[in-house]
C-alpha cells in the first residue's frame, strides 16, 4: 500500500544485517495510520527503510521520538540489558 503525499515527511534507512532483529520486533507496533500520521516499513534486499509523513511538524517530531524509543527498548532487550 502506498502512502498519500503529507507537508512533513521522512525515510530513516536501516541496515538490515545491524537491525533486523530491532525493525520486526517494533514492527507491528509501529507499522500504521493513526490520526495526522503514517508510518510503513519497506524493505529491500539490504535496508529496512522506515517513512514517515505527518500532517504538521509537531505531529512529525512525535512519530520520530515514539519510534526512537521504540527502537531503544528493543536494542536494550536484544542485548540483555
């Protein structure tokens, strides 16, 4: 499915032999349309490649922060601590 077209949006690219345990551990948590904001994971044969589109900045700025410590918790459990 292909995301409509939003004023604020971003790719943040993944490797995925560093990060593939992190990306489908938060996937499902993660991989939506809710309110102003959207968020898909593609992936090809090397990345993971998170988008991101929000209606406003503030909308932006929060999808970010929420999949950063998403991908904190995530870091933290696969390394045991």
């Amino acid at each position: 499915m292909e995301m409509k077209k939003y004023p604020f949006s971003l790719a943040i690219k993944l490797e995925k032999n560093l990060f593939s345990k992190h990306v489908e551990s938060i996937r499902e948590n993660i991989d939506l349309k809710s309110g102003r904001t959207e968020v898909r994971i593609q992936e090809n044969d090397g990345d993971f490649i998170i988008y991101i589109g929000a209606g406003d900045i503030v909308s932006l700025r929060a999808v970010m922060g929420s999949i950063q410590k998403w991908l904190v918790i995530a870091d933290r459990i696969i390394k045991g601590e």
